[in-house]
C-alpha cells in the first residue's frame, strides 16, 4: 500500500461509502483516506492501489481489496475490487525473495523494479561492497 507518491503520481481520495466498505472488511490495514496509485509512472490504462488486504479464514487464503480508477477521479470504471496478485518474484527461492506486489497482468515493470529514486547515499561504495561481498 502506498501512502506516499513512489511511483505513478495519481492518488484517489476514498468517498465516505468506500471508507465504510473497507472498514468492515477483516483487514491487516488502517484504512487510509487518500493513497497513491502503485503502478509504474506513465503506465497504460486504469490506476491501481491496494486498499486493504483481506485475512481470510479457513480455507480461504488472504487476499487483496484494490481500488481502481482511471484519469478522471470520479469518472466511469472507479471501484473496489479482488484481483489476484502477479506472481512473479525477485530472487526467487532466496532468503529475501520479494514478490511483485501488484495485480496480475498490471502494465509496465513489476513492483521490485522500479520505487523512489537512488541517490548516491543509497549505494555501498565499491571498497565496501568487496569487503563484505568479494
């Protein structure tokens, strides 16, 4: 979930109805008011954010609540609904394997690939990375 900007600058701002609708739901999340749409920056097609992951019980598995609107905020094609996850993974099978965290068959590159920009402050400098890695 995303409540700051990482990504597509296109944010939706919950009616009171939907606030409601995802309140009951037996979620893992505080329900926010407004969140940023989760794809990649200048994708194709409908915005998309998680708006509350679903616990599930008995046999059902947890699942995720996502909003989905296009352009005009408050237009045609704006709803809640379950869709299923990508899932591709990063590092498959490792220890820090990391799923996409988007929904199946979303445009533009999975999740893992692309987040807020690196500075050179986020990069171990060479001598550092042999030391621990080479």
């Amino acid at each position: 979930m995303s409540v700051y900007q990482v990504s597509c600058p296109a944010r939706i701002l919950f009616l009171p109805e939907e606030l409601s609708a995802l309140g009951e739901l037996d979620g893992g999340f505080d329900v926010e008011p407004s969140l940023w749409c989760t794809l990649e920056a200048g994708h194709a097609g409908p915005h998309h954010v998680i708006a509350q992951c679903v616990r599930g019980s008995g046999p059902t598995a947890p699942w995720d609540m996502w909003a989905r609107w296009g352009d005009d905020e408050y237009g045609p094609g704006r709803e809640l609904v379950r869709l299923d996850a990508c899932p591709a993974k990063f590092l498959k099978g490792a220890v820090s394997e990391e799923g996409c965290h988007l929904p199946l068959g979303h445009p533009g590159r999975h999740g893992y690939e692309f987040g807020p920009p690196i500075t050179a402050a986020d990069v171990l400098p060479d001598w550092l990375v042999r030391r621990f890695f080479g």
